[in-house]
C-alpha cells in the first residue's frame, strides 16, 4: 500500500463506484457545511468574524487592496472582496447591502468557507489516492468531511476553513513527489505552501511534508535519468512558486514591510501573553490539544492516527516522513503558547485524518491477510463506521442547532417586546454592538440610531461612581465591582443583559477577579430575573465553562447555540419594580 505500488490502471466499468462514492462524500461533507449556515444573522456572534474578513473585504472598497491589517493574512478576505464586487458591485451597492441586509452578505461569505472546505475533502481524497490508495483515500476524506471541527468552523466567515484547501492542495503535491519525483509536482506542492501561508499563518506547517517528501523520494534511490541535482532543482522550484504565490496573495507583505513585520510580532505575542487569557481552563497546552483531538476528529481516530504513525514507520517510511513530523512539531509549537483554543489545531487535521485512515487499513491488510476477502470487507465497514460515528453524531447535532434560534436572538426578541425604544440597558459584551440596532432602520431616540440607549462608561458621569476602564471584552470581568449597580440605577439603567460566555470567565479563577464574583452575587441580591434563555435541553446539565466548548454546540447538552442569557431588573433606587 506504499506509494510505489499505488493505483493500478482501473478498467472503466470499474472506475463508477468510485466516482459514485465520491460524489456522495463531497455532496454530503457540503451538506454538512451549509446546513446551519444563517446561525445568528443578521447579528454575527463570533467576534473574529464580525471585526476581521467580511467588514475589512468591504472596507477595500473604500481604499485600496491594501487592508492595514497584517495580523492574519489577506488571502480570504481578498475572495471576499472579489465576491462581493461580482454580487453587489462596487463600493455603493455592497455598502448598501450591508447596511440594509448584512444577513446576505455574511451568508455569502459562509457559503464561500463552506464550498473551501469542501473542496479541501476532494483535495484530500486526491492526495490520498496518489500517497496510499483509494481505499485509504476515500476512508481519509470521510473522516475530514465528518469530523466536528472542519464543520462547526465552516459555518463562520473565518480564515480557519479556507485555509484547508491550499493546504490539502500542498499535500496532494507532496504525494506526488513521493511517487513521481516531478518538478511539476514540486511546483504545485509550492503552490499550495504559499496560498496557505496567506491565508493563516500557521498553515504553513504544510511545508513540513513537501520537505519529508523529497527527502523521501532522495531516500528512495535516484531513477534512472534523475540528476543528481534534483534535490536541490526540487527544493528550489518549491521554495520559488510559494514565494510567489505567497506574494500574490499578499501583496502588502512586501508593498507595508514594517506593518506587516509588526503584525507578526503582534501576532506573537498575543498568542505567548504571559498574563494568559482570563478564563483558561487549562494551561498546559499539551494536554488541551490532546483533549481536543479527543472530540474535534473523535477518540477512535485518534488512536487510530498514532497506530497508523507506528504502523507507516515499519511499514511505508517513505509516507513516515511526509506525514509524522508536521503534526508533532505543530503541537510542540503550538502546546508552548500559554493561549490555545480548539480551532488552532485544524492545520493538522488533513494529516491526521490520512495517519488515522492508513492505519485502520495497514492493520486489516496486515492482520488479516489469511481472512476471506467478503470478511476483509466487513473489518473495512467496521473500522468506517467507528472512525466516522462520533464525528457524524456531533456534526448533525451541531447543524439541528445550528438552525435554530440563538438565546442572544430569543433575549433580543423579548427586549423588542418588552422593553420600549430608548430605555437605558447594559449589555455585557456578549453580542456585537449592531445587535441593538433594527437593521436598517436607525432609531431617533438614540445619539446613535440603536434601539434601546447602551451603557458605556461616561453614562456613570455625575452619578459618583468612578468609570471602569474600556477593556476588550476577554477582560471585561476585570472592571466588574458591585459599585457599578449603584452607578447603573443612579444613572437609570435599570436593566441588565448578563450571559454565562462572560460571568464563566470569573467562575474559573474567582481569586483573579474576586470584584466580578462579589458583583454578580450583589446583582443576584438587587435585582429580579426578568427572563432567562438557556441554550441546555431540558434536564441536561450545565457544561462548564470553557472557550471551545462554550462558544461551540459540541456536548449534547446543548438544544440550541448561545451562552445562557439573563435579563435582569433592578429594583432599588429610582428602578422600582417590574411586571
């Protein structure tokens, strides 16, 4: 099952099942990816995805393709801008379509990372069939088309999932480096290094392979007629296509130098803060992405991906060395960081699956060589079928409530129903600031044209209470201290809008923020619950906090997307009571 055996001509009447079984996977993986796809719109929950790709996609529209944003790589956003100007035209349309319909605009957006992640699954397939054989190929593409994190992200306008697609795309010249040694394929596995760097940074690990690969193919014994300068020719036609594609797709990395170097030491640091991020519920790296293999690809393949690693080293070294190093240096990298989060582990995920997949397979072969083939069969249904559930399960889970309402869209709706224009509320940062607005229809009792008028920390002027500090909202707990409820009812914010993606922060480690634990208790003390919308199904219990599975629809537990949102009233001073 090495790449020197791989596939023998098919006959054509054979070739349909394949095609067939193909066609099914990427239609159904697509399935996958667009179902759910309008979560939470017309408001953008994520807070990457409504600050970074669509509104700086739009904002080219008013300047230049330069988008004076380095900290993640241009690449999708550039697709973006293209879209937009093909769906709405230039710069008045599409302003005017975001201003009047955002909902269309990010649902483009979705469809444009859904169709990219479908694509890294028949690039994938590819890439499998050139380094093994279909059987594995197609084991492998089921898995990524399933797995819980390639499809949760590909619902959201984020770089995460488009970068999958150069990325498999380099892995698919990787393998054809392996078997072919063609300075074509060199060519095309550069191709696929520099796209992905410019669409995330740390795809780049995809150059780990290309590089094993001809390693590989030197290590394999030269051909006959190959010159003995090919390791160099191959090495240099690699390095030179991603250089240039890398530049394509991120002019302004040469065209802003200091901007760009900046954003990388920017981008270093935010990764390696030393104060961490309030909220952690695990500071060692290693075993969080441990964890995360666990459930983001599922248990079964991550057994299978070390015994598939195990097994290609005595057994295929050449696939060894283009598959092993890159997903072990990129969690030793990546397990340093004192932040770590779930989706930072998707650049890995396309090895993995073709590690998990091969090793399911080398196991039958091996095993079970003396087994009739109709039971040889049964074992390859079997493996599938366990390699596979736990993502079905999860990502069908996810999709149902994906499709729902979110519980910052059913707390929306009650304030819309029971709370009149113009009433002063606090809103924690929870939602984006456009979710106080009527789409395109500005309030006139409001400075700002939003629906109810929001807390900031100048409505605390003349009421003696000092002004918290304007913080991200990763540090918002930090401002918290149960004076602010006195401020908020002498200046007459009376209403209160708390979710549990915040007030979790604090739970975690009360002794960083014990301002933010004695405020909630004093909010508990002060005020009423007017309505809570809880994201649990009925009996379930709570999932503790954590900034995956939090912000994800992961645990079964959850019947719907959203943090647990509480409306509360306060009662004292000039709030009274409500009905």
């Amino acid at each position: 099952m090495s790449a020197a055996d791989e596939l023998a001509p098919i006959a054509p009447g054979r070739r349909w099942p394949w095609l067939l079984a193909v066609i099914a996977l990427l239609a159904g993986a697509f399935v996958l990816r667009l179902w759910g796809v309008k979560q939470g719109l017309p408001y953008s929950y994520n807070l990457d995805e409504g600050s970074h790709y669509v509104p700086r996609a739009i904002g080219m529209f008013g300047h230049s393709l330069d988008p004076h944003y380095y900290v993640n790589p241009p690449a999708y956003t550039y697709v973006l801008h293209a879209a937009f100007a093909l769906a709405w035209g230039g710069r008045a349309g599409v302003s005017h379509q975001f201003a009047t319909d955002p909902q269309s605009v990010y649902v483009l957006a979705r469809v444009i990372a859904a169709v990219l992640g479908t694509l890294a699954v028949w690039l994938l397939y590819l890439a499998g069939a050139r380094l093994f054989d279909r059987r594995v190929a197609l084991l492998a593409a089921a898995l990524f088309a399933v797995a819980y994190l390639p499809v949760f992200y590909a619902h959201q306008a984020l770089n995460d999932t488009p970068t999958l697609a150069p990325l498999c795309l380099g892995l698919w010249g990787a393998a054809g480096i392996v078997r072919f040694g063609r300075i074509r394929d060199c060519a095309w596995a550069g191709l696929g290094v520099g796209l992905t760097c410019a669409t995330k940074y740390t795809g780049g690990i995809v150059v780990l392979p290309v590089l094993g690969a001809i390693v590989a193919h030197v290590t394999a014994g030269r051909p006959v007629g190959r010159s003995r300068w090919w390791p160099w020719q191959a090495l240099g036609a690699m390095t030179a296509v991603a250089v240039v594609a890398f530049v394509v797709a991120d002019p302004y990395s040469i065209l802003s130098w200091h901007g760009f170097t900046d954003a990388l030491r920017q981008q270093s640091l935010a990764a390696d803060d030393a104060l961490g991020k309030l909220g952690l519920t695990q500071h060692d790296g290693y075993t969080y992405y441990l964890w995360t293999f666990s459930w983001g690809l599922g248990w079964a393949p991550l057994v299978a991906t070390v015994g598939g690693a195990v097994g290609l080293l005595f057994w295929d070294r050449r696939a060894a060395l283009v598959l092993i190093p890159a997903p072990i240096a990129f969690v030793a990298f990546m397990g340093a960081q004192s932040r770590h989060f779930g989706r930072w582990l998707l650049p890995v995920f396309p090895i993995a699956c073709l590690l998990a997949a091969a090793g399911v397979m080398l196991a039958i072969d091996r095993f079970g060589a003396r087994l009739r083939p109709a039971v040889r069969r049964v074992l390859y249904a079997v493996a599938a079928v366990a390699l596979c559930l736990q993502g079905v399960v999860h990502s069908v889970h996810s999709d149902v409530l994906l499709a729902r309402q979110d519980t910052r869209g059913q707390a929306r709706a009650w304030l819309a129903a029971n709370v009149p224009p113009g009433t002063k509320i606090v809103v924690e940062p929870i939602v984006p600031g456009a979710w106080l607005d009527d789409i395109g229809r500005a309030s006139p009792l409001t400075a700002f044209g939003d629906r109810w008028q929001r807390f900031t920390p100048n409505s605390l002027a003349g009421t003696g209470v000092p002004a918290p500090p304007v913080v991200a909202a990763e540090d918002y707990e930090r401002t918290l201290s149960p004076a602010l409820l006195i401020g908020y009812e002498r200046a007459g914010y009376c209403w209160v809008i708390s979710g549990s993606t915040q007030s979790g922060r604090a739970q975690v480690d009360p002794s960083v923020v014990p301002g933010a634990i004695a405020y909630y208790r004093a909010l508990a003390r002060q005020a009423v619950v007017a309505a809570r919308f809880s994201p649990y199904r009925r009996g379930a219990k709570p999932v503790r906090f954590n900034f995956d599975w939090s912000f994800d629809t992961y645990p079964l537990a959850y019947a719907r997307s959203g943090p647990v949102v509480t409306i509360w009233h306060l009662r004292d001073g000039g709030c009274g009571s409500v009905d």
